[in-house]
C-alpha cells in the first residue's frame, strides 16, 4: 500500500489550510458517490476495481495466453488512455533491457497508434516483417486517427504475413459496444472483442480491458494489480476519514498550492521503469483539469538523469512549481559498488555500498535542496513496484483527480479542447463532410 507524506509541503502552506479541505473534500466526494456533479455519466471507473469479476480476468487471461502462445511480437494500437494505462503498468513492471535478451519468455511488446511519424511506422513494419506478430487494437471512439492509420498498416501486414485465418485469431479489438469502425471491422473480421464501458473515460479506463489485456499478455498478473486497486478503493473511500484518506489529502494539497500560486505540479521518480506512470498521470490530470483557462500544468522529470539538465530550473526558476515525487522503498535487485584498488575515479567512499542507497541519498538531498530552493514537495512512497502495489498507485490517483477536479469547479470528465486540432487537420486533409472548413482554412493559410 502506498504512504503520502504532505510534511514537506508546510513551509509554503499551512497544515490548517489543508485540514480546512475537509467539507469541500466531502463534498466532492458526494459529488462523484452520488453521481450529482459534472460529468457524472462517466463515473464508471470509482467502483470499477471492486467489480471486476473473476471470469473476467479468466477471459483476459485466455485471449492473453492465445496471443501469447501465437506471437513474439504484440502492438498495442491506441493512443492517450488507449495505451498510456498499460504502457506504464508494463514498463514499471518489466526488466529495463527486456526487448534486448534472447531468451524470450514473453512477447515483446510494441506501442503504435500514438504518433503520425511515417518513419516510425515504416521501421516498425520494416522490423515486423520475419516476426509472429499481433495486433491488440484499442480505441474507445474506434475512430481515432492515429490509431486507425497504424492499425490499417498492421491488419494487412499481419494478413498477408500470416493469413488470414491466423490473422483472425491474433488479431484483438477493444473498443465500444456497438460504435466505431473498429467495431464494425472486429466483427465483421470475426476478431475476439473486449467493451469498453460507456461509462469509462479513455484516461481512466487502465483497469478495463484496455490496460488489462496487455498487461496479462506482458505476462504479468491482473489479479494482483486488481486487488491493489480495489483495496486502494476502499483506502480512499468517502467514508474513510479526511486525515486517513491519501486521495482526499493529496487533492486537498495540491488545490491548495495551486490557490497560492503553485500552478505546475511536477511528478518525479528515481526509478526509469517509471517514466510511463508519469505519462500515464499527465494524460489524467491534463485532460481532466485544464479547462476553462484553469488547471494545474503537469509535468514531470525522471531523476536524478533530469537533475543534470532540469535541475536547474527546478532549483532556481520561477517559483510556481512544486513536486510530488514517486519513491520505491525496496529496488528488485541487490548490486553494491564494487572496491578499486587504483581509486582513480575517487569513488571508494562508496565501496560495498548498495547503488540504491545512492540513489536514495540522491533522492534525500534533492528533496531537502529543492524545499531550501522554495520548492513544495509530497512524498508518495511505494513499497515496492509489484502489480498491487502499482494497482494501488493508479486507483489513488485517478480517486484524487476526481475529487481535485471538482474542488477546482471543473468537469474532470470531458475533454472538449482536444478535438480543436482533430478539426482542422481533417479540414486540411479535405476529409469529407469537412467542406466549409475546409475552405475556411485554406482561406487562412
Ligand atoms: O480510445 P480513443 O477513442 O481512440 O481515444 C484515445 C484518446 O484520444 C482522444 O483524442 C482523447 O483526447 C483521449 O482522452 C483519448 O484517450
């Protein structure tokens, strides 16, 4: 279970200030129970953990393990919460030089769908060509773009490499119930198909299938990582008391903050394999927050590599930042710094010391420098990076951003501003039924 340390953040805001969240909280929290506030017809994801029943792992674990049996390579096809949610799981989870050993126990897992970089999507289909690859197709609107052109390529790679028959089995669409081309061609291809519920958002939908499928086709274990969420779930229930509950104090927090000024929160870990929860978190809150020209800025940092070049202004730009940084307590791996008899790099001091304890000094002396430089700092601490615990750690911030959303006066559930580009892009590009944009654009230019 993970622990929140706010102790850091009392120099700049005071203690009373954040107790005195406490009604704003509950009613927040009343808000999302209740489905009473903005955005309340998609309020699926609160109680999704609690839900999830066992035959619905078993069949994600089935369609897993037929993928898993037939391919060395799995794309995953989507793009924001389409991949973000089980990127970050698989990442967090997965031995950093996976991709490069030998013997694979598992597939390797791709991400495609999320860019327009023709590059990147010829060196993947270059690479694809000698490989047993399939395809998990993600997308809530089954209409996006992105994902849509990568998948084309990949379904008729796929085909014409493998057939159609085997192509059929493994290929996978997740997507909704009845809307969408990708729905249209999973069933007319005759595709094993997962729902996205209608009552999901695409950032916080992880637990669904969109995340859980590839996740257990990586190899890991959904039923931990569902358990940690669902315990997580009643952690920061609405009747779990203000002080106790690590999602009301965090959304307390962070509002608080950002009412004096704070107006960027930078999520730091010292651990790479976290980089895509940092992804995955930008999505949530970004998404969910900036509108109606307000919302906190997420950012975010992989220490100490960015100390050597964020550091800076990390330490000494303009002070409307504060950080809330993600640390592992205990690492997977023993390595100690071995002892040089020569001594030539000086570093002896540090012989038969463990890398992290380094690290963890590193982390220690960061956060004192930062506070010292006028920087708030929480402190999320994760026992360990195991699918429970990483469960725990995406229900508490997905709770926390419902809850923060509601204090900041916003809907945390729609993301209008997001289809701006959408628009004119499909102007630009002609489409049809975009006439009138079209030449209103061109008009522009
Ligand atoms: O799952 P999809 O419908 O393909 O959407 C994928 C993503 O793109 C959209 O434009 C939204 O900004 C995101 O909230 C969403 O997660």
């Amino acid at each position: 279970m993970i622990n929140l340390n706010i102790e850091k953040t009392f120099g700049f805001i005071s203690k009373e200030k954040v107790s005195a969240y406490e009604a704003e909280v509950k009613a927040a929290q009343e808000m999302l129970e209740k489905g009473t506030g903005k955005g309340n017809d998609f309020l699926g994801w609160l109680h999704l953990p609690s839900s999830i029943t066992k035959e619905h792992l078993a069949d994600l674990n089935a369609t897993a393990k037929v993928l898993r049996d037939n391919c060395e390579v799995v794309i995953v096809a989507g793009i924001g919460g389409s991949y973000l949610g089980a990127r970050a799981v698989i990442e967090a989870l997965s031995n950093s030089f996976t991709w490069l050993q030998n013997k694979k126990a598992d597939p390797i897992m791709i991400y495609a769908g999320h860019n327009i970089s023709e590059d990147y999507l010829y060196e993947l289909t270059e690479y694809l060509k000698d490989k047993k690859f399939g395809v998990i197709n993600i997308s809530k609107s089954g209409t996006t773009t992105e994902t849509a052109l990568a998948f084309r390529l990949l379904k008729k790679q796929c085909e014409d490499q493998r057939g159609k028959e085997t192509a059929k089995k493994v290929i996978v669409a997740v997507t909704d119930a009845k809307k969408g081309a990708a729905r249209v061609t999973a069933d007319k291809e005759g595709y094993k198909t997962f729902i996205i519920p209608d009552n999901v958002g695409g950032r916080f939908s992880v637990l669904t299938p969109v995340g859980l499928l590839p996740i257990a086709v990586a190899g890991f274990d959904i039923e931990k990582l569902v358990a940690g969420a669902a315990d997580m779930e009643k952690a920061c229930g609405s009747d779990v008391a203000f002080a106790e509950n690590p999602a009301a104090i965090y959304a307390a927090t962070r509002n608080e903050l950002y009412r004096n000024g704070k107006k960027i929160e930078i999520l730091v870990n010292f651990c790479p394999k976290l980089h895509y929860v940092s992804e995955w978190w930008k999505q949530l809150y970004g998404e969910s927050e900036g509108k109606d020209n307000k919302g906190i800025f997420p950012a975010s940092v992989d220490f100490s590599t960015d100390l050597h070049s964020m550091g800076q202004w990390i330490q000494e730009g303009e002070r409307s930042i504060f950080e809330t940084v993600i640390s592992v307590e205990k690492v997977n791996h023993k390595l100690e710094v071995p002892s040089d008899e020569a001594n030539l790099d000086g570093l002896n001091f540090l012989a038969g010391k463990r890398v992290d304890e380094v690290n963890k000094m590193a982390e220690l002396g960061t956060q004192l420098a930062h506070v010292d430089g006028g920087v708030p700092n929480m402190r999320i601490v994760l026992p360990e990076l195991t699918e429970y615990n990483i469960g725990g750690l995406l229900y508490f911030f997905e709770k926390a951003c419902g809850i923060s959303g509601y204090l900041l006066g916003v809907n945390p559930f729609n993301q209008p501003g997001v289809e701006a580009y959408k628009k004119n892009m499909f102007a630009l590009l002609n489409k049809p039924g975009y006439e009138e944009e079209s030449k209103a654009i061109q008009a522009r230019l």
